[in-house]
C-alpha cells in the first residue's frame, strides 16, 4: 500500500493510509464508489475529507463556545502556515501545490463556521445563500481539482450544487439547530408567515413553518437544476453520482418539508427510494446532456446575486452593482 502513495506524501504514509480507509467507509455508506476515483486523487480527496470532518468535530464537541473560538484560530494558523501542523494538515498542504486546490477557499469554510459559534439568526435568503456558500460551496471548490473538474463554468456549476445541498441541509435540521439556538430559516420567510425565531426554538415541528420549509426546497431545486444542466462539466465517471446525490437530497428537502422525516442522511433512505433513484439514475445514463453531446444553456447569473465576486460566482462585485 505504501508503495502506491503519491511520492510527496511519504513522510506521512500512515496518516494518509488512515484517511484513504476513512473515506472509502465513509464513500460506501453514502452508495459512493471511491475505486472511481485513480490515486492520488482518491488520496488528495479522503485527507481533505478527514480535515473537514476533523474541523467540524473539534469544533462542536468543544466544551465552550472559547474553546471552539480557540480551536479555531489554531487550524486557520495551521492551515495558513503560520503555525506548525499537525500530521494531517501538513499531508493535507503537502498536495496543494500539485493538485491545484484552491487553498483560500478554507478561509470561506473557516468563516462560516465561526459564524455558527453562540446564537446564529439568518436575516434573508440573501444572508442564507452567502452561509451556504462559506460552509458548502467552498468545500465544493476545493473538491472540484482534485475530481478533475475545472474551468469557470464548472465551477459555478459546483456553486450550484453546494448552495443546493446547504438549504437542503438547513430544511432537514431545524430541531437538530434549534437545540443550540441556532434559527437557519430567514427571519424575511418567517415574518411572511407571521412567525420569528422564537417560534421555531418554541416549536421547530410547528406545522407553521411548512410554507417556509417548502419555499426552502423550491429554492434549492432551483440549484440543483442548474446543477443537473451542467453536469457534462464533470468528469463522465462521476456525472452519475452528481445527479444522484441531487436527487437523493432534493427529495429529502421536499419530504421534510411536508414533515414526512426528520433529519436523516441519504445512506438511511428507505430501500424503495434507493431502487427508484437508482432506476432513474439508469435513465439518465444515455441522455445526451449526461454524455456530453448537447451544451448546457447558459448558467442564469441571478442565481449567484448573493455571492458576488466570490470564486466560482457568475457575476463580478462590479456587475452586482450596476
């Protein structure tokens, strides 16, 4: 095994070992096939998935909100070089240089986990869409080299996707989040509904907060169609599971919000919903879009209103203003 590491990544084959067999676990569950993936990619993307994971653990089972802020503030040093890391993130910087990861997109997922530290209340979709791209878009990015997914129109496509799965995420954990005071749904949404956060830290099962939810999912499925649109834009090997995973959340989101489930990760879908998107999946198998032979339409620009200027946005900081 040692001899199939990536050369630069020697000085910690352990480390890198563990994280490949954390991932390949991981992948399964999810009805992912990480053999798709040729190394060193495949090891590339399991240590970028274990200093995510590792980064989110750290960072909710701090005891304090401190410790978390502490916490933090130690792996931006580390990740930024500007303190000595430990094994895992210098494997982690050691493939940066070679696989072209866009680094300064941790500093996005960096931020946006400070921002759910203590109470986190989300004004308007506009707010939401910009925490959605900190915590998921970013990491989308930072994924996209290293599948081999590059260029500009493939990365807003990436944008899509992550925004996507963020407001699906959102949707499915409002009891989870309100156990920490933590309102993601936006005050705008709520107050149509005449509702605010208290409402939902009182109640996150309301049968109120249904519309809200519901619009949430419409919002999403906006994404995840642009998403699905430019799927050519990804490697023919994981076109598949792109769409999959759409449609695999997408309906999560729609089912949550017609308070059908709670929170539940795509591996604990009922055994009908997998053989039906599978099915589906099959059907997609042969479309021109998916192998590549019809061009996407061109990406709608307002769907990235919110992240202007930002890595993978359509629109310029300069184009949002005028």
């Amino acid at each position: 095994m040692r001899d199939r590491l990536w050369p630069g990544y020697t000085a910690w084959a352990d480390t890198v070992l563990a994280a490949r067999r954390e991932f390949t676990r991981v992948a399964r569950s999810f009805w992912l096939v990480p053999e798709l993936i040729p190394l060193p990619s495949r090891d590339d993307i399991s240590l970028l998935y274990c200093v995510c994971r590792r980064l989110d653990d750290e960072i909710d089972d701090a005891p304090s909100t401190e410790q978390a802020r502490s916490a933090l503030a130690s792996w931006r040093a580390e990740l930024s070089g500007a303190a000595e890391p430990r094994p895992l993130v210098a494997a982690f910087l050691a493939g940066v240089p070679r696989s072209g990861l866009p680094l300064a997109c941790m500093d996005h997922l960096l931020d946006g986990m400070a921002f759910d530290l203590g109470s986190v209340r989300i004004a308007d979709d506009a707010e939401l869409l910009r925490y959605a791209y900190r915590v998921s878009a970013a990491v989308g990015l930072m994924l996209a080299p290293l599948l081999g997914v590059r260029g500009a129109e493939a990365e807003r496509r990436v944008v899509d996707l992550g925004l996507a799965l963020q407001l699906t995420n959102v949707g499915l954990g409002v009891a989870g989040d309100a156990k920490r005071d933590r309102v993601y749904l936006p005050a705008a949404r709520l107050a149509a509904e005449r509702l605010d956060a208290h409402d939902v830290l009182a109640n996150p099962g309301d049968p109120r907060l249904r519309p809200v939810l519901h619009g949430l999912a419409d919002l999403a499925d906006s994404y995840y169609r642009s998403a699905a649109l430019g799927a050519a834009c990804v490697p023919l090997r994981y076109r598949h599971g792109v769409i999959l995973l759409g449609r695999a959340y997408g309906e999560l989101g729609r089912r949550a919000a017609s308070g059908e489930l709670a929170r539940v990760a795509p591996a604990q879908l009922p055994r009908t919903i997998k053989v039906r998107r599978l099915l589906e999946l099959a059907a997609t198998a042969w479309h021109p879009r998916t192998l590549g032979l019809v061009a996407p339409p061109p990406h709608d620009a307002a769907l990235h209103a919110a992240i202007a200027g930002w890595r993978g946005a359509h629109i310029s900081n300069q184009e949002a203003l005028s």
